[in-house]
C-alpha cells in the first residue's frame, strides 16, 4: 500500500469516501452530510495500514459501535469494505 499518511490523504481520498459512507448509509439514516464523517478516518487508517478489506470492515464495526452504539448488517459492511479496498487500491496505483 501507499505510504501516504492519514496527514497526507488527499482532499480527494477523504470526500470520496465521504461519499462512498453517505451512499452506503448503514445504519439507514436520513444523514446529512456529514453524519457519517467520523467513519472516515478509521477507514482511511485501516486502508493505508492494511489494505485489506478485513482489517476495513474491522474498522468499520469499531468505529460504528463506537460513535453511534450499533451495528451495520455483516454481508453489507463486508461487501462496501472489499469495494473501498478495492477502488482504494486501483485509484493509489495510477
């Protein structure tokens, strides 16, 4: 993985998982725009230490536990954590 740090993420990197969590909506809000920020840095945490889609969707349970005290259904965050792993891998090798 890139050895970007979470510092050095892009302004790109960061709305563009801002939005990937905002379209996902896995706690089936009706968010504003921000509702789901505090998901994006453990994300791109996990991303650029592991870049596994595991170690995302482990991040993601944490994070979602922590911040709002629930859970997302498990096939649905294994599936957006395996596309952001994914996108994230092939946007860093351009």
């Amino acid at each position: 993985m890139s050895s970007m740090t979470l510092r050095q993420a892009s302004a790109s990197d960061w709305r563009w998982l801002q939005r990937e969590l905002w379209l996902w909506n896995p706690l089936r809000l009706l968010p504003s725009r921000d509702e789901y920020d505090c998901l994006v840095a453990p994300v791109l945490r996990e991303l650029e230490h592991s870049g596994s889609y595991v170690g995302v969707a482990a991040a993601l349970t944490r994070a979602l536990n922590e911040h709002f005290g629930a859970r997302a259904d498990r096939q649905e965050l294994m599936l957006f954590a395996a596309g952001v792993v994914e996108r994230f891998a092939a946007e860093q090798s351009r």
